[in-house]
C-alpha cells in the first residue's frame, strides 16, 4: 500500500493557530478562577501578564471568544464572561488571525509599494490618486470606505506590472475575517481613519516621485500605525 505524504500545506492546515491556544486558555482561567456569567475578567494587561502572551495575541483569542459567545467585550468598561456561555464551548474556526495577516502584509506591500515607485507609468500612478480620492470622498460610508481602502493597495499591486503580486495581496485582504472585522469593531478609531488618510497620501506622492525608498517606508509605517492601534487600542 502506498504510504500517503503529507504536503507542507497540509501540516498547516491542522496547526492550531496561535490565538485559539490562548483563547484555550482563557476558558481554562475563567473556569479555574471560577469567574461566573456577568462577572469581570482580569484587564488586558493583567491578563497578558498572566498569561505570559503579548496583547495582539490576547486580543485576537478574546475576539475568538466573543464570536464564540464565551465573553462580551463591553466598550470602556472591560471583558465579562457571557450568560450564554458554556464551558469548554468549541469555538469556531475564524481562520487566520488578524495581526498575522497585517505581518504578512507589511512584508510584501511595502515592497509592492518600492517595486511600483520604480516602474509605475502615468496611468498606473492615475489609478492610485483615484483610489485615494474615492477613499477620501466615502470617508463618511465604512462599507464603501472599505472598498475603496483595498481598492488603493491593489492599484499599487497593479501599478508593478505583476500580476502574481495581485493576487498574492488578494489572497491576503480576502483573509481579513470574521475576526479582523470585529476587532476592527471595538478599536478602529476616526484618528486612525484620518491618519490612514494621510498616510495614502504619502504613499501616493512617494510613487509619482518614483522614490522606492520612500514607498517602502511610508508603506511599512502605514502598515505598523494600524497594527499598533488595534493591538494597544
């Protein structure tokens, strides 16, 4: 009988994801700790503490948990454990977590972003300004505010000329989940949302000056403002 292989994927596929291990945890603690339906948990950081995990995981496994409905997080007044809560509670898969996809993105965007500035033609930079122009006309409208954020980095994708670069940040905004969406619920604030503006902007002009370095960096640090709002809050 042939022996089956298993493909580097496939190893992937059934490794527990960092955020489920803790959320594992959490629900260990709660039960341990005997924290009962309505009742407070321990702070983020004194939970991160804890727990010995940095915040952005913490933060990803409480999400998990709240679409699971073992927790609810109440905005400026903590984390408490649900009514509807049971334990053990499978929780359902959500799939990647959110700042896992924000480091693969900083990564290959801000180098999507240097390869553009170097080879980018009129037309390209053209459909880059657009995009910051429709994201900055629907800055009121969050759904299509949405649409025209990713809108922008995938006209910089197509700006190299590379269409497997295109589909590469495709794959990756299509992971932005039940989990991105709703901590995007809790933390994105309308300082972040102008920032983000400003930080298209210069985006945009670092690529009409063809100034790779300059794409490169303004990118990375765009990408690093979001990460550190939605993990600091």
């Amino acid at each position: 009988m042939q022996k089956k292989t298993h493909t580097p994927h496939d190893a992937a596929s059934h490794e527990p994801r960092l955020y489920r291990l803790v959320a594992d945890r959490i629900q260990r603690l709660i039960l341990d700790e005997g924290i009962h339906a309505g009742e407070r948990l321990p702070s983020e950081r004194d939970l991160a503490t804890k727990l010995s995990v940095s915040r952005a995981s913490l933060r990803e496994a409480l999400i998990a948990l709240e679409l699971g409905g073992v927790i609810e997080v109440r905005g400026g007044s903590g984390v408490y454990v649900s009514s509807r809560a049971e334990p053990d509670i499978a929780l359902p898969e959500a799939g990647a977590g959110p700042f896992e996809v924000l480091s693969a993105r900083r990564m290959i965007e801000a180098e999507i972003a240097a390869i553009a500035a170097r080879v980018a033609t009129d037309g390209a930079v053209d459909a880059i300004l657009q995009a910051v122009l429709e994201m900055e006309a629907s800055h009121a409208n969050k759904s299509s505010n949405e649409q025209a954020d990713r809108n922008f980095h995938l006209a910089i994708a197509r700006a190299t000329g590379n269409s497997a670069l295109v589909g590469s940040l495709n794959y990756l905004w299509d992971q932005r989940g039940r989990l991105w969406h709703k901590l995007k619920e809790h933390f994105q604030t309308e300082e972040l949302r102008q920032e983000t503006l400003k930080d298209h902007r210069r985006i945009l002009e670092a690529i009409a000056a063809h100034d790779p370095a300059a794409a490169r960096k303004a990118m990375r640090s765009h990408l690093e403002r979001v990460t550190r709002t939605f993990s600091r809050g």
